[in-house]
C-alpha cells in the first residue's frame, strides 16, 4: 500500500514538471516568433517606407517593382535630354504640411508607443500562473498620448521616432499685435531648407509661386526666400479619399495595373494614369478619359480641387 501510494507521487511530480516544461517551452516558442528576424524587418521595410505611397498587400511587390522600374527609365532618358530634368524648386512638386497631418504624424508614433509597452506588459504577465486573471486596464497607462501630444504642442518639437523626425519651433505663440501681425504669423510658410547654407535655387522667386506666395513678404538676413507667406486668396487643400476616384478611373476605361505583364508600359499608344504619385494602369484614349473627368467635375460629382492633366514628359 506505502509503495503504491509512492508510485502514484513520482508519477503525478513527473506529470507536473512535463507540464511546467511544455508551459516554459511554449512560452519561449511565444518570445521567439514575437521577434522578427532581419529578413522579415527588410520586407517591412521595403513594404512600408520605400515608397511608401504604392500601396503593398501580403508583401505582393510587383507594382512597386514596376514604379520602381519607371524611376530608372526617367532616369535614363533625362541623361540623354535634359528638358526631360525636373526643377526640384518648382512649386507643383512641393507639398505644404498642415497641422493635421503633423498632429496625424505623431499620433500614430505615440498610439504604436502606447502598444508596444502594453504588448511587452502582457508578455510578462499572462505566461506566470497566477490567481486572478489577467486585467489589461490596470497596466494601460491612460495619459502616455495625451501628455505626448500636450508636451510637442507646448513646447513646439516634433519626435517621431519611426521616421526619425526631430524638428524645432513646429508650434509657435500667435501674437496679436494688429490684425495684420496676425495674418502674417497664421500665413507664414517655412522651408525645411538649412538656413545656414549659401544657395540662391531655393530663396529665388519661381514664377510657378505666382498667385499663391506674396513675392514681397519675406524676411531679410539668412532666412530671405526660405520664409514666405501665402497671398491673400490663397485656398490649400486638403486630402480626399482615392477610392471614389479609383474605381470611377478603371470604370471609364483604364486597365489596371495589377493586369498589366510590364511591357504595357513601354508602349507608346498608351499613356499611363497616375493619381497622387501612384500608377493605376494604362490608357489608350487618354483625350476621352480627360474630358469625362472634367465634365464629371462640372458637375459636381468630382471634387472641384481634384486636378486633370495630361504630360507627355511622363
């Protein structure tokens, strides 16, 4: 009776180590597959921030491969003919940011801050056997986003950490002095340009500003021409939604980009559509296709800031 009831311990302690084993094993295997290896950190890299504006599915690189391949061809062909060289001080290239898309910017960083800390929380405590279960609102830390968002706005810098942003006097103290200091301070434009440097490209007045910078308003000493202020009519406009305009694109007969073999695009009868830098597909009709869209917004059904042009340089 004594060596049976001794048996039954040995196996029932062996039972329990196998299972604090499996437990342990299990909970390794959890930490392993949480870390990435660097194969899987390039994908993510070549997926999200090259190119980050050609959209990427299950790291399906094909349509960036062919952007890609357009790049190297511009190239090229601007090597040989230099009217085809872009003027990088050419106001149709530039992109003014807002306060929503800053404020958007570092949201995002603080929102991926305040998961990964919960992430690493849960990673410590749900393996341990404890009593309780595991309760999520008691480790979220609910000022991490509102104190990230006060401090950048009171004191005016700017750290996103994913992109590597680190910038100085983003938000400035609106002094109202005169209704004109006002408008001044709330139309001033600055250029990430170093002020320190000695180049007259980006300080010069270009005549694509005509209409949309003042050409006078503008400080003396080093910040001369790298620190304008939008003309009085002047209407910035913000972001719409592609979608619409995707599918209202392909319905008029464009092909899409995803059905095209690569060689499409070196065809000379068409001409390929792009929309906010990403292609779309190719067209044989492009006339058409131009006219439809304006009459659509003349109609109203497009926006009115939504722009069409043709290019035979692209």
């Amino acid at each position: 009776m004594y060596l049976a009831l001794m048996v039954r311990r040995v196996i029932e302690a062996q039972s329990n180590k196998e299972l604090i084993d499996d437990r342990d094993y299990y909970g390794n295997k959890r930490l392993e597959l949480a870390r990435k290896t660097p194969v899987d950190e390039a994908r993510d890299i070549l997926a999200t921030t090259i190119l980050a504006h050609v959209p990427v599915e299950h790291y399906y690189f094909r349509v960036k491969a062919m952007y890609l391949a357009l790049m190297v061809r511009r190239v090229i062909e601007a090597q040989s003919n230099k009217e085809l060289i872009d003027d990088r001080d050419y106001y149709g290239n530039k992109r003014l940011e807002l306060a929503g898309s800053l404020l958007s910017l570092l949201f995002e960083d603080l929102f991926k801050r305040f998961n990964t800390e919960l992430k690493l929380v849960a990673d410590k405590c749900i393996p341990k056997v404890r009593a309780t279960q595991f309760d999520v609102i008691k480790y979220i830390r609910q000022d991490l986003i509102t104190n990230g968002l006060v401090m950048s706005i009171a004191t005016g810098n700017w750290t996103v950490k994913r992109f590597k942003m680190e910038r100085i006097g983003v938000t400035q103290v609106l002094t109202r002095l005169s209704y004109i200091s006002a408008l001044g301070m709330m139309t001033r434009v600055n250029s990430q340009f170093e002020k320190t440097r000695k180049v007259s490209g980006p300080r010069s007045l270009q005549p694509s500003q005509f209409g949309m910078l003042c050409p006078s308003d503008t400080p003396e000493g080093e910040a001369c021409g790298l620190v304008k202020n939008l003309a009085l009519m002047t209407h910035i406009t913000t972001d719409l939604d592609e979608a619409a305009i995707v599918r209202l694109v392909l319905n008029l007969g464009v092909e899409d980009v995803h059905l095209l073999s690569g060689e499409e695009l070196s065809d000379p009868s068409v001409y390929l559509v792009f929309l906010n830098g990403n292609i779309l597909g190719v067209v044989h009709n492009h006339q058409r296709l131009i006219r439809t869209l304006r009459l659509l917004r003349r109609k109203g059904c497009l926006s009115e800031f939504v722009s069409i042009y043709s290019s035979r340089i692209h």
